[in-house]
C-alpha cells in the first residue's frame, strides 16, 4: 500500500510542477507499481483500465476529426459569435448553459469533446484566449452532469449500485446543481473579465463574417454530419437500447471512417493518443491504490469520523467524497465509497447519504485537471490546439471552484435532509 501511495503522489507532484509531460510521468507510474507492488501485476493492472471511456474518447475523436474538416465547426463557431452579438457575458453564458445543458442528457466527456474545438473557433474569431473560455466549460460540464443519472460516471455507478432511477436523480440533485451552477458561472465570469474583452472591431468583423462561407466541403459534411448526428442521438437512447456509450462512439466512428474521403491513416493519426496513454496509465495507478485498499482506507475513516451521527454521516460523505475525487479520479473513489454508504445507509428512510455522495463526487471533479475524465480530455485538446491547459492553472481556479459547490451542497443536503 505504501509504495501504491507514494508512486500516485510522486507522481502527481511531478505532474503539479509540469516538468515533465503528464503522459510520460503516469506512464512511468504505472510502470513502477505493476513491477513493484506485491499482488498487483499485469492481469489487475489491465482489469483497473476503464474501456469505456478509453473507447468513448478514441471514437469521439475520429468523429469530431471527420467532421471538422468539412468546416461545420467555423460556421457554429461564427454563428454563436453572432448570436451573442460578441458581448463577453452572453459569450460565457451561452457557451456554459450549452455546456451545462448537453453534459446533463449526453454526458460531460463526450459534450467536452464537442464544446472545446467549437470554442477555440470562436474565440479565434473575436481574438480572445479560447483558455478561460474552456475553463468555464469543463467546470461547467462537471456541474451540470451532476444533475442526471447519465451525466457524470459517479452517478451512474450510484445508480447501478442502488438501483435509483433517472427522475430520482433530478429530483434530488437539479436543484442545487441550477444554484451551483449560477453562482459558480458568475463568479468565474468576473474572474476573467479582464481576459474577455472583445475590442469593438473585432465584435463587428465577427458580425459581418459569412458564415456559411466556412463550410469548406458540403459533400464531406453530407457525408459525415449526420453520422455525427445520429451517434449523439444514439447517446441519449444508449441505456434504453442496452449498449455502452464506447459502443455507440466506436461504431459512429467506424461508419465515418467508411463513408469519408478522408484516408484512414490520416483519420487515425488525429486521436490524441498522449490522452488515452495517459488516462490508461491513470486507470492503473488508482487500480493499484484500490487493490491493495488505499482507497478503502479513505472511505472507511468516514465511518470513523462520522461515529452514527446522521447529519455528520451526510456531511462527511460530501465533503470526504469531495476530497478524494479531486486528489485521486471520482469514478474510482466513487466505487470505493461504495460499500461504505450503503453500510451508513443502512435503516435509512430516505436516499440522503447516496445524493451526498453524488454532488460530493461530482463537484469534486473540479479540484484538479486529473479528477474527472473531461478535464484530461480537455487538456489534451487544448495541448493540441498549442495552448496547453496546466495543472497548476486550472488548479487556481478549480479548487475555489470546488469549495464554493462543496459549500453551497453541504447547506442543500442540511437543508433538505436533515432540516425539513
């Protein structure tokens, strides 16, 4: 256990500085616990890798590749420029909102894939750093997929824990999640004023741009789009036809590559492969920490803590949720938790402990870009585009970012559970 530890910290302390590529340390990570920690070789290090979302980011990437070339992207890139009239807030709002809104009924990794090359578009436009703006939007995704069953991967392992339905989830968590929401966005909005200013040339060139103009190969996107179109469409339906959301994305991408024009090797060369490598190297790491029961440690010290008393059980659940999600990954820490919450949840007469444990899991994705897989898709988009998003940089914003949701869930959960 102690060497599963400090290879995940020395790791992540090597990450924080960024003196290294984060993929090259994780990798190097992985490598150190599945040759050194007793009980943890090959076969656990494999199972620890979640498929799912190494499969959902791999086909997402070949769609959104596909489909960018054809141009759609600078078109709705230049259509929400106009929409917004080039206003810095009604940019952050309509961008967050969509954000907010998609994460919700799609899911936070997949909208993020989507959302961030139709930003750096836009902000390319107004001439404004696209970096706050993708800020404000994976914050803005983790928030909002916190409202739904399907929206963040925390609430669907609760869900197949416990059996919850769809309406619970909203029920219970949509509320604080519009509140969270509102608070977190403006507040976000004021802290990059100053880098959103959009100098009033560049508003009405935006304005006069064509937008149908940047359709670069219409025969391409008759192709393409629709296939795009039918896997999110696909994604929304994917629990009630049964099939994972890899599925739906490895097989949107299969159909792309066969009607595209594209080459194949050309198509495959755009996957960000340092994101995957570096998620896979992640998923190990945490499968060593959970194998030899690190994470178990954790979760049992609120038991502990808490000592039967129901309202210090709610709120240690959030805030002990919260924390271990943004310093380990909350799909991981979520399963953990577990065991833990049904135990506290015992007798119960309602599901107050398990809506804890969501908005703590969920806004605890916050914290860091290593805590929710949107985040490292994020940063791996951004690297791409040659504005690399650092540890460090969406730390400073992240954490008080979390605080403030952890908060304002603590005062709901009170409210609502334990007071009324």
């Amino acid at each position: 256990m102690a060497l599963a530890v400090a290879a995940f910290l020395i790791a992540l302390a090597v990450i924080a500085s960024e003196r290294m590529h984060r993929t090259k340390v994780a990798l190097l990570g992985a490598a150190v616990v599945v040759l050194f920690v007793p009980g943890f070789g090959q076969e656990l290090a494999i199972e620890s890798v979640d498929f799912n979302t190494i499969g959902l980011l791999a086909g997402m990437m070949v769609l959104v590749y596909l489909t960018q070339q054809t141009g759609i992207y600078d078109y709705i890139a230049i259509r929400a420029g106009q929409l917004s009239k080039g206003r810095p807030l009604r940019v952050v709002l309509s961008l967050a909102c969509t954000t907010a809104l998609l994460s919700a009924f799609l899911d936070n990794l997949t909208t993020v894939l989507l959302i961030v090359p139709i930003t750096f578009l836009l902000a390319d436009a107004l001439d404004i750093d696209p970096i706050p703006l993708v800020i404000i939007e994976v914050i803005a995704s983790n928030i909002g997929g916190t409202a739904t069953l399907i929206g963040d991967p925390p609430n669907i392992i609760i869900a197949g824990a416990t059996g919850l339905g769809f309406n619970e989830f909203i029920f219970n968590l949509a509320p604080i999640v519009v509140i969270t929401f509102a608070i977190v966005v403006g507040g976000l909005y004021l802290f990059y004023r100053k880098q959103l200013q959009i100098a009033p040339e560049d508003r009405e060139m935006v304005m006069e741009l064509d937008a149908a103009a940047s359709i670069r190969d219409p025969d391409e996107l008759r192709r393409t789009v629709p296939v795009l179109v039918g896997t999110v469409l696909a994604f929304f339906a994917h629990q009630l036809i049964g099939v994972e959301p890899a599925t739906v994305a490895l097989t949107g991408a299969a159909i792309g590559l066969v009607v595209t024009r594209i080459p194949l090797e050309e198509a495959l060369s755009k996957i960000e492969w340092p994101t995957l490598f570096f998620f896979v190297a992640l998923f190990i790491m945490v499968g060593a920490l959970e194998q030899t029961g690190a994470i178990e440690h954790v979760a049992e010290a609120v038991k502990d803590v808490t000592d039967g008393n129901r309202t210090a059980e709610l709120v240690g659940v959030l805030w002990i949720g919260g924390i271990g999600s943004a310093i380990v990954d909350n799909i991981p820490f979520t399963a953990a938790m577990i065991p833990v919450v049904r135990e506290l949840h015992a007798g119960g007469t309602d599901d107050a402990h398990w809506w804890a444990l969501a908005l703590g899991a969920c806004f605890g994705g916050n914290a860091t870009v290593i805590a929710a897989a949107a985040n490292v898709a994020a940063a791996g988009l951004t690297e791409r585009a040659g504005r690399p998003l650092g540890f460090i940089m969406f730390m400073r914003v992240g954490i008080p970012v979390t605080l403030v949701s952890l908060i304002s869930a603590t005062g709901y959960v009170l409210v609502r559970y334990v007071v009324i």
